[in-house]
C-alpha cells in the first residue's frame, strides 16, 4: 500500500497513519462499516477476540500463525497465549477484585488507594508487588477548563482570579498524600514547554502578535500561585479579590457581580465521584471572594452529551499530546474547532495568533524549529488563563500479582506492560503452593 501525504502536513500525520488499523475491504463489503455489532471481525493483528461479555470482560487469543510474528519489531512482543481484561463500574470494587487476584496486573490512578490500601496479605507476603515506573512521555494539561464561550468567562482577568482561588498545596498533601507536582504547562514533562524569557528563536515566531497578545508572552511564562499550604491563603485570595476589583466585578450584596450587575456563578461539571473533594476545598475559597460555585456529577452518558454541547461552565479535562505533535493541536486549541460541537476544545479557544503558531509546529522543517514553535506556543495559551491547572505525576504506579517475567529495561515511552512482559510458570508455581 503508498500513502502519499499532501504539502505542508505535520511529520504527526505519517505517525498516525501508520498505527491506524488494517481492516479487511473483502469483510466489510458485506458489512455495514458503521454499524454497532458483536459480531467478532476480520482482523490483521497478533491477537483476535475471543470470549466476551459486554460490560463484564473481553479476551484475546493469540493468532498461533500470525503473518507478522518473525517482523523484527515484533521481536518480544505480544508473549501472552490470552489477554484478559476485567470491567468494573466502580474503582473501589474493581481494586477488590485486584486484592482477589480476580485479575493480576493493575495501574494504580488514585493517589488515596496507593498510600492507604495496599495492605492486604498477599502484599504484606510478598505475593503482590509494587513499582513505580518513569514515563518519560508529555504529562499534558490536567485541570479545570473554563467555557469562554459563555459571556461571563469573556475576561482573563476573571478565569485568573479562579486560578488564585484554588490552593493546590492543600489539596496535594491532605487530599493526594503528597503524591503530585503541580502542571504549568500543555507540555508538561517535555523540552516543548516554556521557561523563562523567550529567546530569539521564540521571540521571532511571537514579534508579529506583539500588541495582538498580553506583554506577558514576551517575558516570563504565568506560573500558578504556590499557597502555605493551608487550605485558605490569605495572601493568594486577597490577589484573586484584587484581581476582581479591578478588572470591574465588584460585591454588591454580600455577591461577586458581572458588570451587569448578575451574580457570578459557577457550575463545576464531574462524572466521577473521586474528584469531589478535591472541589470542596476549591468551591469554599470561591465563596470567600464572592463567588457562588456548585458541584455537579452525573452519569458518563450524560457528561459526554453535555461536554458535546458544550453544556458546562468549567470541567475536568487532561489532554495529552505526542513527543512530535502537529495536525491534533487543531483539535484542542484552535478557533476552528471551537465552533465544532463535540471537538477536544472543550475552553472555546479562538485566537488567531494561537492559530497561527499551530501552523508554524505542523509546518516546521527541523524538530528544533518545532520546538521554539511549541514553546511560543505554550507561552499564548498560558497567557490566555483558560484553565486552572492540576497536577501530574511522571510516573506510572502498576501494581501486580508475582508471576510475571520482563526484560531489565522497559520501553522509554512505554510502560512496556503487557507488551514485553510474560507469564513465568515457576513464579506463578511458587504463589499458588503459598
């Protein structure tokens, strides 16, 4: 098969059509492509579906005879006679089940449950290990993003003062056990993200925004506050008053009012109870400045309509971009796709200048010049305050039953589970004899 890209493409596009999946014309011309099925079908890979039950769990069976299995960059790869994997609605049951040995390999995303709950017997005996693996990868942007399409979220001033609200090393050490480092950056975790005054490389890509974008792209990048600590900064929420007052949101009544005179209100959209008390915390120090903020979760089909619509004032969001990004940055960031229904520009960023910088990375010749593009980037959108940065971990924590080989160096970009990792008949031997 030639696949012939069009000029000007992002060095991504290749990147993406080769992990696209093969599927067969002879198969599909009998089937409607579109079309919601069990059926199980026609494939190319290394593994094929083999028993399931929707909602409950899926298997893969390796292909005994698989065309590729010899290919050099299959070499150690794809070791499992059957990949299982388990469903669970809750995270909590799904953990017990793990405790179980219900199934054997998990990663761990809550920070509560890996500081406080392994501590079952088959950890304490060595029969359940632990590991916290480097991911080297872009750790992206984390955190509460602000629906500028709706006239109240206009101002950056106003989407600054939410950002001095929230004390993240409150949240951080009572909440998350000290687990987390606080996200500045889309490009956490990477040479793409912006430090310090621009150099000439950047300042070339940003001189002809100058007066078009804040003075702040051409100095230092916005980092968020760092608060005592205390759940309520004293210092941080007299900036955020500050902030307010000045940019024409005054109290009238006890409230925190637009210029026309309507109270600020804030509806935070979750579809997930783990992250109800780190809102706590947040939606209090809200109030303290005047602003009237409330916690709203509903069911995953319910977010994901609304989050399609756009139905929200601010929700959770973590976006993740490669270690070459290019044509996907359109999707989160640019004004096209802010008037799409259902795009991954959940803030509603429209700014031509931020448009234009995403054509500079998806046009750059060399990754250096791809680079001083990201980071002249970064500096526009960090500037714009569309969100309320988390926090991110450069890490994976995994946690496994101990019948597992691998080899002594995992991938770089990669957990490298299950991947390159196999079954060991003699570990597996001495657990079930403990």
């Amino acid at each position: 098969m030639i696949v012939r890209f069009a000029e000007n493409r992002a060095r991504d596009v290749p990147l993406f059509v080769a992990g696209l999946p093969i599927f067969s014309k002879v198969y599909y011309d009998k089937r409607p492509f579109d079309e919601s099925t069990l059926d199980i079908p026609l494939g190319s890979g290394a593994y094929k579906v083999g028993r399931f039950e929707p909602g409950r769990y899926i298997e893969y069976e390796r292909v005994k005879n698989w065309w590729g299995a010899d290919l050099p960059v299959s070499r150690g790869l794809s070791n499992f006679d059957k990949l299982r994997y388990e469903y669970y609605r809750d995270r909590e049951i799904g953990f017990e089940g793990f405790t179980g040995k219900n199934y054997l390999f998990r990663e761990e995303f809550t920070s509560r449950t890996w500081a406080t709950r392994y501590d079952f017997p088959a950890f304490r005996d060595g029969r359940v290990k632990r590991e916290v693996l480097p991911d080297d990868t872009p750790s992206g942007a984390q955190g509460w993003f602000i629906n500028t399409r709706r006239d109240k979220f206009k101002n950056p001033k106003l989407r600054e003062a939410l950002i001095y609200a929230f004390d993240f090393e409150w949240t951080n050490k009572t909440i998350m056990y000290g687990s987390y480092t606080r996200t500045h950056s889309v490009f956490q975790n990477s040479d793409m993200m912006a430090n310090g005054k621009p150099g000439p490389e950047e300042l070339a890509l940003l001189e002809p925004f100058r007066g078009k974008v804040s003075d702040e792209v051409f100095g230092e990048p916005f980092v968020p506050p760092v608060t005592d600590g205390s759940g309520q900064d004293r210092v941080q929420l007299r900036k955020a008053t500050q902030i307010l007052n000045e940019a024409g949101f005054p109290i009238k009544n006890g409230k925190r009012v637009l210029p026309n005179g309507e109270p600020i209100t804030i509806e935070f959209l979750i579809d997930e109870i783990t992250f109800e008390p780190h809102h706590m915390v947040y939606i209090k120090n809200l109030g303290t400045v005047g602003i009237q903020a409330s916690l709203r979760r509903v069911d995953p089909a319910q977010f994901q309509a609304r989050l399609k619509d756009f139905d929200f004032d601010i929700t959770v969001q973590r976006f993740v971009f490669s270690t070459t990004p290019g044509d996907s940055l359109r999707t989160y960031f640019s004004s096209p796709a802010a008037a799409i229904k259902g795009s991954q520009n959940v803030a509603g960023i429209a700014d031509p200048a931020i448009d234009a910088l995403i054509a500079k990375i998806i046009a750059a010749d060399t990754r250096a010049d791809m680079v001083y593009a990201c980071r002249a980037l970064d500096r526009v959108i960090r500037a714009g305050r569309y969100w309320i940065p988390h926090w991110y971990k450069a890490s994976h924590w995994v946690a496994y039953w101990d019948v597992f080989g691998r080899p002594a160096a995992k991938p770089r970009y990669a957990r490298g589970a299950p991947d390159t990792w196999w079954y060991d008949r003699d570990k597996a031997a001495k657990i079930d004899r403990a």
